[in-house]
C-alpha cells in the first residue's frame, strides 16, 4: 500500500471523519473502490452494448455458436 497526502476541504473531512469509524484511509479506500466497481460495470455494459449493435461481431459469434453445437464433446474422455 502506498501513503499519499491529499487535501480535501474542510465540509468533506468532516464528512469523512462523521462515517469512518477513526480509520480514515479505509473508509476512503472502501469509498474508491465502490466507486471504481461502478465504472468498470457502466464500461463494461457500454462495450457489450456496442458488440451487440456490431454486425460484424455479430457474425463472428454466429459463426462461433455454429461450432459450439457441432455435437464434439471436447470434455469426453473415452477409455
């Protein structure tokens, strides 16, 4: 873990010293990472969006799922 100093203004710190418990750099640890959850959830609902409005990509997991019910068992293993 790194140490970093940061200045927040002083109606925050009282914010954050009002719900951290005395432990302020967990509570703004809990806070960043909930917050960077959230953002890689909206980026990747963008993305899967995109691919679903891709025809190209479309096609290619057409193709894709074509193969996948071939009837091959890969997983089967015969003695």
């Amino acid at each position: 873990m790194m140490k970093v100093t940061i200045t927040l203004e002083e109606d925050i710190l009282q914010f954050v010293d009002r719900y951290a418990q005395r432990n302020r750099s967990a509570y703004i640890n809990t806070l960043l990472a909930e917050h960077r959850r959230q953002i890689l959830a909206a980026e990747m609902i963008t993305a899967l969006k995109q691919d679903a409005e891709d025809p190209e990509y479309q096609a290619e997991i057409a193709a894709w799922d074509s193969l996948a019910g071939d009837g091959m068992n890969i997983w089967a293993i015969t003695s």
